[in-house]
C-alpha cells in the first residue's frame, strides 16, 4: 500500500478510487499527493468559514488513452466533505444587556396645559352637569391649590326653598355634601316643623365650593376675591333653581348674599323675585346649651314659612 492511501485510511476516509485502466499512473500519483498535502494543512481547520481547496489538474493522458481522470474529482469531494465535518471556531460577539426603560424624558417633559377656565359668561350658560363638572376641576381662585374637594348643592334642583350657608366645613369636604351627619338632620328637623319637606322641596348649597384655609391649616373667612371668583357658580344655580324663599344659615352667609348690605335677622329682604329670611347654622344651634339661639330659629323659619305663603 502507498504512502498516501496508509494516510487516508488512518484518517478513516475510505479506500482509494483507482484510476481507470490506461490513466497515467504517474500524474494520478502526484495528484494525490498534493490531495493529501491539502488535507494535512486543512483538517485543523479554525477559521470561521471552510477553506476552499485548490483543484489540481492532472496530466493530459496519452493520445491512445483517452478516457478521463475519474480519481482526481473523487478524491477533491472526500476532501471537501472533511473540511465541512471539521469542528469551526466561531467568534462569540456579546450581547448588550437590555437597557432598563428610561423614564427620565417623562421628568423633564413639559407639564400638560391646565384645563381652560370658564369665564363669567361661559358659567353663566352651563345647565346643572356641566355647573358640576366646572365646580369640580375650578381653579379661579387659590383655594384650588389647598382644598381636599369640592362640595356642590344637594337636593331637589326644581325646589321653591333654598338653603344657603356660606363655605364648607372640613366635615363637608370630607364627605363632598352639603350639610352631612348631624348638621343635616336638625335642618330636615327643622323644616319638617313648618311642613316643609327637606326630601322633595329643598335644594342646599353654599357661596363658595371650597373651603378656605390659613396657612396653618384652620378655617378663615373666605377673602373678596375668593368669593368674586366663586360667585358665578352661585348666580348660576340660583337661576336654574329659580327658588321663592332663600335662608341663610348663619352671618356670613347673611352678609355674602347681598355683599355690602348689612343683613338684620326678623327681616325680610329681596334677592331678584325670591325672598331672604336669615337664621342661625345648625352646627351653631347644636352647641347652643342655653335653647335661646334656637327658640329665635324658630322665629326666623316661622317668617320665612309666612313669606313663602305670601309669595
């Protein structure tokens, strides 16, 4: 056996093809020479792609030989097939990590436009959903930037009496109603003792939707321009209610009604065609230990009853 076939069968490639009777032995023999001399250099094969293996041209047989190398083609496939079955070094190209979401742009972006105010007349149009809907994102005045919420009328919006207080109490910002817990239910008390039903034939409500603060937190007397800002809002439920007797509960509520009139309890007076009788808040007749501040309630609410008749 020939040198070259002892290495091909070391490396398990198979037995020789022969060449056909009347090839030129010698050519064949160098040939696959260098065969083998390409697969000695190509079998470590670590590149990243197979090398391409030059394809030797054999001799040009004698004239009266005229078949062709069949050995030369057989043996270039055998070494090709061993340069695709050679392990390839691949480069390992690392991966970036995936980047955390980066929410820094939502930090510096703009802050969205604040919702457009309505004016005076804007207010003055709304019917009672739209009056809530502005109360509850209002921003006239600065209340809006300390308030926990807003507390718009309850109570029946076709309702001939209308009782009036001047600003929330933190109770009523709490619970976002007119008149909660105990307040409510000595008015509903008060009315059912002149026959009036505070279910069907009331409608409650403030001056102003918010309630004022100091700066250290307790409650104030709301300033000129708070209640300018919010006065718009009052006109606007007073002509959609369109009451006949308006009540005031308490003085602030007595004097914001008819800003720079002086009201005086056990008197009468007109707002448009409705009438305005003055009486005590019921917080204040609930601390009231003596019964005077509520035998005069009564007074008030028997002059307003009569009014009402009247009108």
């Amino acid at each position: 056996m020939s040198r070259s076939a002892v290495f091909l069968d070391e490396m398990g490639v198979g037995p020789l093809w022969r060449l056909r009777q009347g090839a030129a032995p010698e050519a064949a023999e160098a040939a696959l020479a260098d065969i083998v001399a390409t697969v000695e250099v190509a079998a470590p094969v670590t590149v990243p792609a197979p090398v391409p293996v030059p394809v030797p041209v054999a001799a040009t047989p004698p004239a009266e030989a005229p078949a062709p190398v069949a050995a030369v083609p057989a043996e270039v496939a055998v070494v090709a097939d061993v340069a695709e079955m050679a392990p390839v070094a691949v480069a390992v190209v690392p991966v970036p990590a995936a980047a955390p979401d980066d929410t820094a742009w939502f930090d510096d972006a703009p802050a969205p436009p604040p919702a457009r105010q309505l004016s005076d007349a804007d207010i003055a149009a709304l019917d009672w959903e739209g009056l809530t809907a502005a109360v509850a994102k209002c921003a006239r005045c600065d209340l809006c930037k300390t308030r926990k919420g807003v507390v718009m009328g309850r109570g029946d919006r076709q309702g001939d009496w209308l009782m009036l207080a001047s600003s929330p109490s933190r109770a009523e910002e709490r619970e976002g109603r007119a008149l909660p817990g105990e307040q409510g239910q000595l008015l509903d008390n008060m009315l059912k003792a002149i026959a009036v039903d505070a279910g069907r034939d009331v409608y409650i409500t403030h001056l102003l939707k918010c309630r004022p603060l100091d700066d250290a937190g307790q409650e104030r007397l709301p300033t000129e321009a708070e209640s300018a800002a919010c006065r718009p809002y009052f006109e606007r439920e007073l002509a959609l209610l369109q009451p006949r007797t308006i009540v005031t509960l308490g003085s602030m509520a007595a004097a914001g009604i008819t800003p720079g009139e002086k009201p005086v309890r056990g008197k009468v007076r007109q707002l448009g065609n409705a009438a305005v009788v003055a009486t005590f808040h019921p917080e204040m007749l609930l601390q009231d230990e003596t019964g005077k501040a509520k035998a005069r309630a009564w007074a008030d609410l028997c002059l307003a009853k009569s009014t009402h008749a009247r009108g």
